[in-house]
C-alpha cells in the first residue's frame, strides 16, 4: 500500500524507516521524503510512528511546484521534531 502518492512511499518503506530508528514524523520526511510535497500523507505516516513521538509543532512551508509542465504554489504544514 502507497503512504505518499507523490513521492511514491510505501507502507513497507515507512515500517522499515521506523525499525531503524525513525521515531518522528521529520525523521520520515528528511529519510524517505514523506509528507514533503502536497503532505496529505502526514496523518497516516505518523500513524506508524511510536506512541507519543509525534510533535506538535507545525510549520506551513509554501514553494513552487511543477508537474506536467504546469506550475503551482503549493502550501504544506510541516511538523518538526
């Protein structure tokens, strides 16, 4: 099962990132990119996260995305460790 459509994460990638030591959400994205482009995925990423090591703090990053030759600002909330 896909994680992250964009990024093309999946389930298996995100368990074995979490077996070897990822234990925040910003752990998943700086290893595997998860939750690092539209950030749909963010939610159901860090349900595979040990209980209680999800942070609260949020940070919103807007860049430009361009996929098929379109263009598009893309907001996204982070969540830092």
């Amino acid at each position: 099962m896909y994680i992250c459509i964009c990024n093309a994460i999946t389930e298996k990638s995100v368990i074995e990132a979490v077996n070897n030591g990822a234990s925040t959400l910003g752990d998943l994205q700086s290893q595997l990119g998860v939750a690092s482009c539209c950030g749909c995925c963010a939610q159901t990423a860090s349900e595979y996260l040990p209980q209680g090591s999800s942070s609260n703090a949020a940070v919103a990053q807007e860049f430009v995305s361009e996929r098929h030759g379109r263009k598009a600002l893309v907001s996204t909330v982070l969540w830092q460790s």
